[in-house]
C-alpha cells in the first residue's frame, strides 16, 4: 500500500479520537457517539486520500 494511503487511514483515526474524547467529556453527548461520529467524518475527510492510494496500489 502507498503511504498516502495510511496518512489518510491515520488522518481518519485521529479525527474519530478526537470526538471520542469530546464526547466523553460533553454533558449531553457520549464516548459511543462521539467515537461513532468521529469515524463517519474522518472517513468522509479522509475518503480521497484512501482512494487515491487505493487506486495507486
């Protein structure tokens, strides 16, 4: 796999840990949701960046 493929693999992880731990500290929001969230939207961010190194293996 190209490394353009695990930077955005690694972009994604780093997004969904991100609104994990703001969903662990929000009063209205959860550790599950905040890590579901996360990783539909640092997949979606991430999406071109997997499939171009996709594409180039």
């Amino acid at each position: 796999m190209p490394s353009i493929f695990w930077i955005g693999c690694g972009f994604a992880a780093l997004i969904a840990l991100g609104t994990a731990i703001v969903g662990a500290r929000s009063n209205t929001m959860t550790f599950a949701s905040g890590a579901a969230m996360g990783l539909f939207m640092g997949f979606m961010l991430a999406f071109p960046l997997i499939a171009i190194g996709l594409s180039s293996s």
